[in-house]
C-alpha cells in the first residue's frame, strides 16, 4: 500500500488555480523528485501535504487514512515531517534546543530519550559543533542543514524537502546529497522539490512535473527528463 | 559548579530575610511589602501570559477582581474561612478563563489586548450588580472574618502583637510563599517540554506547528493557569484590604498597568525581570510618594524611554551586555556528543 497518496486535490487562490487536479502515490521508501518552472505550485503542493493548506478538491492518505482534516501538527505527529523554502530556525533557542522540540513533540520521544536522538543528527547532519549555538546567528548553509536536522528529529517516515540545496556551492551540495542518501537508505520516504537537477536526479527514483499547478508527467528520470514538453516548458529548450 | 549553589543560597537568605521581617519588621514596612509581593506575583503570571506566551492582556484585573469577589461571597454568604475562598477564587478566575479564552483566542495583537480589557468591563459592571455583595458601592468583610481565618491564632501566638498585627503577618507570608510557589513553578513549566514548545512557538509558529507543537493549546494552558494564580492573588490582597467594590476589584490601573510597568522595565520575557522591576517600582514609589500624580507621569515617562532604548528591559539588557545569565531556561546539548 502507498504510504502517502493525493487524490484529485485542487487549491485555488482567487482566480488562480495553483494546484490543479494532482494525483500521485508514494511508495513506502520511495524518492520521490518534483520539479517546475517557479510559481508551478510546489511548495503549494507541500503545504496540502503537510496541512498548512487545505485543498478545495481531493483527499491526502497517509497509509490508506484520510487525513484531509488534520492539523499540521497531527500530521506530524503521524510521520510527515518537512523543510521549508526558506529556513524558518527557531532563532532564540540553541540548534540542539530547536531538534529537542521536534523530537519532543513531533517525534512524540521522551526527556530521557531525545537528547541522544538528537545529538545522532546533529552529528549526521554536521551540525554538532554548533549545538549549543542560537539557531538565528546560522550562516546559509548551517540554516539549511538545520531545517533538515530539525525534520528528521520528528522521526519522519515520508520526509518533505524544499529546495534544501538552493544556493549551497558544489562542495556543499555533495555533503548534503550523502546526507540526504543515508536517510533514504533507512528507508525513509523522501518528496523532494529541487532546481539543482543533478542533486536531485543522484536521490530519486521517479520524477514529477509541475507546471501551472497541473501534473504534467510523472515517471522516471530519464524519461522525464527526455520528453519533448518537459524540454520545452521546464527548461526552455525547443524539441 | 560554583553557581549551582550560590544562587539557590542567595535566593533562600533572601527569603529567609522576607521571612523574618513580621518578627523584626514594623506593620507598616509588612503592610508594604505585601502589596509588593502581591503585585510580583501578578508581574509573574502577565509574564509568562505576554513574555512568554505571546498573550498580551490588559484585561488581567478581570481575573484579580473575580478571585476577590468569590473570596467575599464564600466568607459573606456562605460562611467559609477566607483562606477557603481563596481557593475557591482561584478556580472561579480558572473557570472564568475558560469562556474568556473561547472568544479571546479568535482575536489577536491588539485586538486580544481590547478584547481582555472589555472582558474585565464586562465582569466589573456585571458585580456592580451583585447587591448581596453591596452593588456598585461594594461592602467590607465581617467584623472579625480575616482575625478569626485559619492560622490567624497560631501567627498570634508566635509574633504577638494585636489581632491585626497578626492578620497582617499571616497574609504577608502567604504573598511571600504565592511568590516562591510562582517562581518555582514558571521555572519548573518554562524548563519542562511545554515551556519549550511554547518558546518555539513564540520564535515562529508556523515552524513550531510543522514540529508537531499545538500553539492554541499550550497558549490557553497558560491563560488558564495563570487565571488561576492571579484569581488567588486577587482573593489574597482582598482578605488584607478587607473591603471590596467593583472599582477597586477590577482596577485597570492597580492590577494591569502598574504589572505591566513592572514586568516591561524588569525584562519581558525573562524570569528574573518582574522581580527586578517589581524592586525599581517599589523604589520609585517610596521616592515619589509625596508629589502625587507627578509619580504617575514619571513612572510613564520611564515606561516609555525603557521600551525605546532598552526594549529588553534592565534585566534582559543586563544579560545582553554581560551574557552571564544565572537563571538559563536553555537546555545544554548533552556533553558527549559536543565533540565534532
């Protein structure tokens, strides 16, 4: 059974539809990459998932329950566990203390617990040196990994990334893909929306397109990537 | 650790000093510090409600006039000892909270700071009616209830002194243990998972709601506790008061304004901040007594140049100036995982 499945959602904002009839299942331990044009509707689909919105049209299912009426927190509580666009730290509390709330809450661990939950993905994530640390004083790159650390704190089983390697240099975003490769090697699953194609293409399993808030195709990479309109409405290139 | 001992050492002398001071102190210094004492505790209470919840009410009185006037119908009507109806006060104010909290919650910033306030017009006008309790004009307790309370005999017995007297020393030290309880207890929630849940919440709570943290929940916890201790705080300064009205219960000015200068020029946020705050105005008082509403415009203007040049207030800018901080609500990454 999918672990994650949108039936039929639609979201308007307005006049503007940005999300628009979008269906999709993903598989226990899958690598799911999303791409787009900017404005397709992605982080919007990220916020249907997670419960920051709620859609018009369609149900979300996690594990085959509908969970179209639950609170992001609820949501959380369950599995789904996300890193926002731009890094959203808790500033005034330390970056350990910014996973200790995760695993606390969304993670639903106990005080006695957490603390070395936490400090595991700190080290994972190359953070530790920087646990005691305000998460408001972080450079980009340490932002960026935080939003992941504070995610897999929540013990997620579907994880949702959000253009986590934006802006990182090369050498920065090789460090991040292994990161991201280990978690899905644990067999967490993994949606992730990402303009750096070869980080996101080195993860993920199958490919979805995003334009104008409609699926435009889904499948895998390479094929994806080969399609004549993907060629010309993502990347601008004539078929 | 040096300062794990030092501080709970220096905290323990000075109450132990406050402790003494009915034995060695005059009435009129008890009398004072118990007002004192009553306002740090409302100062505690609107700090964890604003400072730390995010709660701005200027409707607290609400809360200080309802645990006094049940306080007064248990004694007046029912016959119970004040200290009975102190509790009772408290639950009242909680239970009030309630309702409070149901529309209050749908408002937010400023218009959750009008909507408290109209909710403590509300409960004022609404006792003004209460004519069993003396309507508009209000009424005194019995002749007798506060000496005859609980303990009142035991304090007499060990200080000596008039009846009085020993009222005063008896609601003075229950101010005093409302005091330590408070402390204890905001220091206790703000460390355990709830107070770090809410200061998740207070950095950003659209991040803090995709962790898993339910920010109108841990916010109408706080609102509904700390209802119930300024409801006891309220039921408390009445019992040494010993008279009531509706003006006096739900005064904007004693029991919000005043807590809400103390709690700014303290440090918002901070849990040493009110006691601080609560020392500077109780020093501004005594120096301005004399000069009348000039004591008011001056505690303002202070007000004011604190929030424009010293927005953390002088505990919080103490800490940002020095980074010694000897009561930390931070959780320290454990040791053995510090080495990367």
């Amino acid at each position: 059974m999918a672990i994650l499945s949108l039936q039929g959602v639609s979201k308007s904002f307005g006049a503007l539809r940005v999300t628009d009839d979008v269906s999709f299942a993903l598989e226990p331990g899958e690598a799911l990459g999303i791409i787009g044009p900017n404005g397709a509707g992605k982080s919007t689909l990220f916020n249907l998932i997670t419960g920051n919105l709620r859609p018009d049209q369609g149900r979300v299912m996690l594990d085959g329950r509908d969970i179209t009426d639950e609170t992001p927190m609820q949501r959380c509580a369950s599995g789904i566990g996300r890193s926002f666009q731009i890094p959203q730290p808790f500033g005034n509390l330390s970056v350990y203390e910014n996973l200790l709330v995760a695993a606390r809450f969304g993670g639903g661990l106990a005080a006695t617990e957490a603390p070395a939950h936490c400090m595991d993905i700190l080290r994972r994530t190359g953070l530790a040196r920087h646990a005691d640390r305000k998460a408001g004083g972080l450079p980009l790159l340490d932002r960026k990994r935080l939003e992941l650390a504070r995610a897999m704190a929540t013990r997620p089983r579907v994880i949702l990334l959000d253009e986590i390697a934006g802006g990182l240099t090369d050498a920065e975003c090789v460090e991040l893909v292994a990161t991201i490769r280990a978690i899905h090697a644990e067999g967490t699953a993994i949606i992730w929306i990402e303009h750096v194609l070869h980080a996101l293409t080195s993860v993920v399993s199958r490919l979805m397109v995003l334009n104008f808030g409609r699926m435009l195709m889904i499948g895998a990479p390479d094929a994806v990537m080969a399609a004549p309109e993907v060629r010309e409405i993502y990347l601008g290139i004539e078929a | 650790m040096m300062r794990k001992i030092l501080l709970p050492l220096i905290l323990l002398i000075a109450v132990a000093l406050l402790a003494a001071l009915p034995v060695i102190g005059s009435r009129a210094l008890v009398q004072d510090l118990f007002m004192v004492l009553c306002l740090l505790v409302l100062a505690l209470n609107w700090n964890l409600l604003a400072g730390f919840a995010g709660l701005v009410s200027v409707g607290q009185q609400a809360f200080v006039g309802i645990g006094a006037y049940a306080m007064f119908a248990c004694v007046i009507l029912w016959g119970m000892d004040p200290l009975t109806g102190l509790l009772v006060g408290g639950l009242v104010a909680m239970a009030l909270s309630v309702p409070v909290a149901f529309f209050a919650f749908r408002l937010h910033g400023a218009y959750f700071a009008i909507g408290t306030w109209a909710v403590a017009e509300i409960a004022r006008l609404s006792l003004g009616q209460w004519k069993a309790l003396g309507g508009g004009t209000g009424t005194s307790l019995p002749k007798g209830a506060a000496q005859e309370m609980w303990g009142a005999e035991t304090v007499r017995a060990l200080i000596g002194g008039s009846k009085a007297a020993a009222v005063d020393a008896l609601t003075y030290w229950l101010a005093l243990a409302l005091v330590v309880v408070m402390l204890i207890a905001s220091f206790a929630f703000l460390r355990s998972r709830m107070g770090l849940g809410l200061q998740a919440v207070r950095d950003n709570p659209v991040a803090a709601r995709s962790v898993g943290v339910d920010p109108t929940r841990l916010k109408a916890l706080v609102f509904l506790l700390t209802a119930f201790g300024t409801g006891i705080c309220g039921g408390l300064l009445f019992i040494q008061i010993g008279r009531i009205s509706p003006d006096a219960a739900f005064s904007l000015l004693d029991w919000t304004a005043f807590v809400i200068f103390i709690v700014v020029i303290g440090g918002i946020g901070t849990l040493p901040g009110p006691v601080i705050g609560v020392l500077v105005f109780y020093a501004l008082e005594r120096l301005l007594a004399d000069y009348g509403t000039v004591y008011l415009i001056v505690l303002g203007l202070i007000g004011i140049a604190i929030m424009l040049f010293a927005r953390r207030g002088l505990w919080g800018s103490f800490i940002q100036q020095t980074g010694f901080d000897p009561l930390p609500l931070s959780h320290a990454a454990p040791r053995a995982g510090s080495a990367n």
